[in-house]
C-alpha cells in the first residue's frame, strides 16, 4: 500500500468563516465536512491538540473577524493539510476495540480483554490516544496485519455473540462452565443454540 503526495485546495480564514456562519447549529465536525478535502481524521486530530473540541456547535465559536477562535481553528486546519500533503513515510497504527460487552469494569473483563481490529492509520491520532493500539515499524505493516486478521477476527465475533445470545437464555449456566473445558462448553452451547432456535420456531 503506497502512500502518495496530494495536493489540496487553498483555504482563507474568509471562506471558513463564511462556511461556519452558514451552520450555526451544526458541530464543528459536521460544519467542515465537505469544505475541507483532505483527511477529516487528521483535521480532527490537529483541532484536538489545539484544545479545539470539535462536538461544540459553531455557535459556541467566535466567528468575528480576527478572533482568536477563527485563528485557531484556521491553523489547525492549515497544519492538516501540511501533515496530509506530505504522508508518505509514516509509521502504522492499528485502532482496536473492545468485543461487545465487554466494556471493562470487572476483573475478567481488565486482565483478559477480547480486542479487536477496528481502523488502522498511519498517524495515531488524538482522537485515538485513550483507546487500544498497535504501533508498527511502517504503514504496511500495520495494513498486513490488519487484513491478515481481520476476517477470522470477525467469525470471532460472530461466535461470541451467538455464545452470549445462549447464555442468556439458560439461567444459571455459568454455574457448570468452570467443572469442564472450553471445548466442551462450545459443544454444549452448540447443542443449546440448536435446541433454542427450534423452540422459536
């Protein structure tokens, strides 16, 4: 995966200006898709590290010529347009996420979290710092890994889901899951997927 040179369009501190005025009631994420046309992701990121929150509405913003908002945003976006037009050699970041429902707070969930693959990058972004990550040497790395796995990541998941769907509906299984090991427990499951599915028939 080669990443190659862009060139993008000129912006003023006029036309954002005049752009935002147009959405006040928008976000500011919102308010500047589609009036920038380099990579959200890196304007969102560069807006984050200036202390820019870019869920406030636009009208949380001062708008007036020469205001120090206006400033502020307009460099962000400046210093994300450099940061795209020059990634070529960039190290790769894979994004991870927690399997669903598992949101952490229990001491099953801190010692032995079920991650996956989500989003891969080759900037980690601010908007990604409190989340899981893997660093790789190149971006390429970082795309190889992600493909290598995603796909078995997701039967992963699928099989998680339908385990927690049994689950919830035989009381108390947990009671016996500790006596027998894991391969038994997928047999079990399997059985009661099985048995649950023709009774809602």
């Amino acid at each position: 995966f080669q990443l190659t040179k862009q060139n993008f369009n000129a912006i003023d501190e006029q036309s954002l200006r005049t752009r935002l005025s147009e959405q006040p009631t928008s976000n500011l994420k919102k308010a500047l898709a589609g009036f920038i046309d380099f990579s959200p992701p890196v304007a969102e990121h560069c807006l984050r590290q200036a202390d820019i929150n870019v869920m406030h509405k636009v009208s949380d913003f001062n708008l007036d010529e020469g205001s120090q908002d206006i400033a502020t945003i307009f460099a962000a976006l400046e210093k994300a347009k450099e940061i795209s037009t020059s990634i070529t050699d960039f190290k790769g970041y894979i994004i991870q996420k927690a399997a669903a429902g598992k949101k952490g707070g229990t001491a099953e969930s801190a010692e032995d979290p079920k991650l996956f693959y989500d989003e891969f990058h080759p900037i980690l972004y601010a908007q990604h710092t409190n989340k899981h990550f893997l660093e790789f040497a190149t971006f390429n790395q970082a795309v190889d890994e992600f493909f290598s796995k995603k796909e078995s990541q997701k039967l992963d998941q699928q099989a998680m889901t339908q385990e927690r769907s049994v689950m919830k509906k035989v009381p108390n299984f947990h009671f016996f899951t500790f006596a027998v090991d894991r391969q038994t427990v997928q047999c079990v499951l399997g059985s009661l997927f099985f048995l649950t599915r023709d009774q809602n028939v």
